[in-house]
C-alpha cells in the first residue's frame, strides 16, 4: 500500500489518501465523471465508505472552484441534519495533495433505474408497491424542500433502494448525489440536469432553475414508475432536441388515464400537472405529498358496508334508509322496527355515516294491537336526528335488535 501521488488522474487499488482523522484504502473505482471519480474505500477503523473525489477542472477559474468547494461544504451540512433515514450520510468533507473528497456511507443495494427496469420478473413492483414508492419519493422531496435544498438533478439512479421492512413500502429510499444543488437562502446554485429528465427551465436562459424542476422531474419518475419502465416523453427520446422541443408542449405526454384505462383520475391529473411545461402552474412538494396522501386514503375507504343480524347480512353500497320493509326481508326480525328506522349516507367524498330518523312511540295495528318502536342507538345513545361517521364494527341497538355494521371489504 502507498499514497497516492496527487498527480494520477486516478487513484488505483491499494492506494490510500489521508483526511486529520482517517485514512481510506482504495479497494476499487467506482465511476469515473466530468467533476468527480468515485470510489469504494475502507477506511482506517474498517468501515466501508463510498469516497468521492472533486476533481478540479482546467476550465474553472481558481475562484470559481473555491467557490464550489465551498458550497459543497454547505450542502453536506444540511444533508447532515436533514439525517440519514432521507439522504447520503456524509461523514466528512476533506482535502489531500490539494484535491478535495468527499466520504460518504457506503450503501448496500441498488438504485431505483434497476428496479424500474429489471429483467427479474419475481423483482418487479407490483401496483401497491408502486404507489408507495412514489408516496415516499413525494416525501423525500418534500424533506429536501422544507430544508431550502433543491436537487436539480433527479433521476431514477440519484435514489438508492435498500430493503427494509422498518419503511412503508418494505425499502428504505435514500436521496443521494447533491453535489448540482441549489441553496436559495444561501446564494448556492450549480444546477445540472440529465437528458430525458431534465425539466424545461434548464433549457431556458431567461428561466432559472429551481424547486419546480424538482417537480417536473419527480413527476416524469411518478410517470415512469407507474407504468412499469415507460417515461412520459418516450416517444421524443431519438434526440436531445426532440426531447428539448416536446416537453414545452401539454400535448407531448399523454395522461394515465387515458394510457391505462380505469387508472385513477385524480391521481393522472396530479402526475399531468407536476409536468406542466409553466412552473408557475405545477404543485409545490408539499401539494404533491398531500395529493398522494388524500388518494391514499381514497383507496382505503370502504366501497360497501355490510349490516349484520348475527350471521345474515345485507350489503349496502350506496346511501339508504334502513326499513321495516328491509328488516323483514333481511334479517326476519321487525316487529321493533318503524318504517324508517335510520340512514346510511354515503357522501361525495366516499365517506359514510349513519343518521338516526324520528320515530313515534307506539302504533296501533289494525287489529287493535299496539306496537312499541324504539329509536336507533348507538353505544346506548339515541342518534335520533344526528349524524354520526360510521365506524368498523359500529354496534346499532334499535329495542332488544342489535346489529352490527362491518366496513372491512377490501
């Protein structure tokens, strides 16, 4: 094992560089790119790092590049308290024969392009996995956001997927690769962006660059994760101009909806509008995690409910009065039951509730015979005249009747 020279454009296997704290051998390159290479080390207490190293390019002016170092010292700050259950874990940022590196975690897995596009059809996503993914994703930018961080440079590989059954969707995602970020409130901005997922404005010149091409990009993932592999621009990709030109326009992406047909409205519109060709009309990540949330919670309401007598039942689907009429045909048992007993609503929303309905006391049968009625209570409380949400397992006593609604029918 030697140092490394400081002069090699690349650093070999079994050559080390040092920080004041520890020292990290080479086991092998990684990557090699136009700003930084990357590789795997191990540093000197054994812990695996993912080390990068910002290489100083020709065309950069001394300052300019100061500058840059300086940034990148700002950005791994507020990804360190922004934590490591959202982003890379940086542990330190650090110079060696005058080349500046970065140390960061390093991850087991793989990124999120080789989940989307897998050949393993036993790894592949399936619907539900899907739209969790793109919940946590919504929430991932969101975080960022709410830091005054702005990636500028998302993409399928720039989020690292490691299995985990402590996250939702049974994977830990991780934001990673920063080193395009923009900082607002800080001055900091040094955007990129990547052919096919770029956004308009990086195009632009008179259109900077900012939290809403996060958006864009994060919808064109949405797009691409919904559908299995295939990106909302793909019939544009021939080339870089073609692409440049077709995400100016509305018409270029045509909506899920209408791409699979029975996909959800609400959710297609929300995916076309984060990639609206104007900034200006695209939701903030906080409107699209909220948007994501209210589906979510769509999906999770009961299409029908089912009202038990023991172990009959009757399935109601839509809004109605439950009647002496129903109560005879359903369950047999009416006689403490008046014509209109209570009433199932089902709003607009897709939420339901119970109404109890006015009852008379007592009622003469045409023989002479008087019939008692009781009002619908719930947990002992008369509900006469209220309105109440209707919950799982919702015990209704109407006189010495007890029944029992069920919402559970996924």
């Amino acid at each position: 094992m030697s140092l490394w020279d400081g002069v090699s454009t690349d650093i070999k296997s079994g050559e080390i560089v040092k920080s004041n704290s520890y020292s990290y051998d080479i086991v092998k390159q990684l990557n090699r790119g136009k700003m930084a290479n990357a590789y795997h080390a191990k540093r000197s207490d054994g812990l695996d790092i993912f080390l990068k190293q910002t290489k100083d390019p020709n065309e950069y002016s001394p300052q300019k590049f100061a500058n840059y170092v300086k940034a990148q010292h700002q950005i791994l700050n507020i990804l360190n308290t922004i934590g490591s259950d959202y982003v890379e874990t940086n542990y330190e940022f650090f110079e060696f024969s005058g080349r500046h590196f970065q140390a960061k975690a390093f991850l087991s897995g793989s990124d999120l392009k080789a989940k989307i596009w897998t050949k393993n059809q036993s790894e592949k996503f399936d619907f539900e996995t899907r739209l969790k993914v793109i919940e946590r994703l919504a929430f991932l930018i969101k975080k960022i956001h709410d830091h005054d961080l702005i990636h500028s440079d998302l993409k399928p590989e720039q989020i690292f997927v490691t299995p985990d059954a402590n996250y939702p969707c049974g994977l830990k995602l991780t934001l990673i690769d920063f080193d395009h970020s923009i900082v607002p409130s800080l001055n900091i901005y040094i955007p990129a962006g990547t052919p096919t997922w770029y956004s308009p404005e990086h195009n632009r010149e008179n259109k900077k660059v900012g939290a809403y091409s996060d958006i864009f990009t994060l919808g064109s993932m949405f797009y691409t994760i919904i559908t299995g592999g295939l990106k909302p621009f793909a019939d544009y990709f021939e080339s870089d101009s073609k692409y440049k030109s077709a995400i100016t326009k509305t018409r270029s992406v045509k909506p899920l909806n209408q791409l699979m047909p029975g996909f959800p409205d609400n959710l297609s519109n929300l995916i076309q509008s984060m990639l609206h060709p104007n900034n200006t009309k695209r939701p903030s990540a906080k409107e699209v995690y909220d948007g994501l949330i209210r589906f979510k919670e769509d999906l999770e309401k009961p299409k029908y409910i089912k009202i038990f007598k023991g172990s009959k039942s009757r399935i109601i689907t839509d809004g109605v009065k439950f009647t002496r009429a129903m109560a005879k045909s359903s369950f047999g048992d009416y006689q403490e039951i008046f014509t209109n007993q209570f009433e199932i609503i089902k709003d607009s929303s897709g939420d339901w509730f119970i109404k109890g309905l006015s009852v008379p006391k007592s009622a003469k049968t045409k023989d002479n015979n008087t019939l008692y009625f009781h009002p619908t209570k719930i947990n002992g409380k008369d509900i006469t005249n209220r309105i109440i949400p209707i919950e799982d397992n919702m015990q209704i006593t109407i006189g010495n009747t007890q029944l029992v609604i069920k919402t559970k029918n996924k």
